[in-house]
C-alpha cells in the first residue's frame, strides 16, 4: 500500500481578508467616535497600515480591523500588528498578513512531529510547506490534531489529504 499524506500550510485568502479590511475601512468612515481624528485604512497587498491623530485611536482602528477579521475566518496568528508610531502629525501601525511557513517554523514543526507524534510519520519541508507522509492513516490523523493543539504562533490549515 502506498504512503498516504497531507500538506501543512499557513496561507490567508486574500478576497476574504480583503472584504475584511473594506469592512473595516467602511466602519471606521462611519463611526461617530472616529470623525475628526483622520483614522484611515490603507492596504496594499499584504501590508496595511492604520493611522489616527492619537495612540489610542490608532489602536481603536487596529481593534475594528481585527474584528472584521475574525468575522470573516481569518485568524490572527495570520496578522502581524507592530507598535504604533508617530508620523508627523498622526500615529500609525503598520500591519502584516503572514502568509507561509518559512524556515524556523518548519523546523519547530518537524521537530515537533519527530518527538511527540507517532513513529511511523515523516515529515519533509517543500518551500514554504510541510508535506507529511505516513502508511498509517490514523496516524495522519493524530499528526493532526497534535499540530492543532501545538501552541504556535502560525494559522496552520491541512491539505491535500489522500
């Protein structure tokens, strides 16, 4: 019997975090709190950037922002916020979607797989990708759940299942 195996990934859809932040975007115009302060989203590709006229209305834009993407399924492991900053007159985030799995956390994670999963499972890392082989179905299974219940700072999903 041949191997069976699936793929772990760490990807955003971009149409669903881009209705997200239009959301986001739409509120922030909307909201009474937010008139006169100059709050904005502006986002391309996968960096976005949060302005106000103050720290705490900044983080008020960041707090909208990430409730639109938990609306809308997108985990915030996948955002990468840093701190706000002064920029002339206004204050600004600079925000990240992280999509893929780069280098040290696929190690952690085959790491992680060789030490606590079961002994037949193999992993292999394929760009920014970890592919996971086994003879055992029910094996792959357990490989799962472990890597749900990991506590990693990655949105893991679980492809290509055969």
């Amino acid at each position: 019997m041949a191997d069976s195996s699936f793929d772990v990934v760490s990807k955003v859809d971009s149409m669903e975090a881009e209705n997200a932040l239009n959301q986001a975007r739409k509120e922030v115009d909307q909201r009474y709190d937010f008139k006169g302060v100059g709050a904005g989203i502006d986002f391309k590709g996968e960096t976005i950037t949060l302005k106000a006229s103050s720290e705490e209305r900044v983080r008020a834009v960041l707090d909208v922002v990430q409730s639109k993407l938990i609306k809308r399924g997108i985990s915030l492991k996948s955002l990468d916020a840093g701190e706000p900053f002064a920029s002339g007159k206004e204050y600004r985030i600079e925000a990240k979607l992280k999509s893929g799995i780069d280098s040290e956390h696929a190690k952690k994670i085959s790491k992680l797989i060789r030490d606590e999963g079961p002994k037949t499972v193999k992993s292999q890392i394929q760009g920014d990708e970890l592919r996971v082989q086994s003879k055992s179905r029910d094996d792959l299974q357990s490989t799962i759940a472990l890597l749900k219940n990991a506590d990693l700072d990655l949105d893991l999903q679980f492809i290509n299942f055969r």
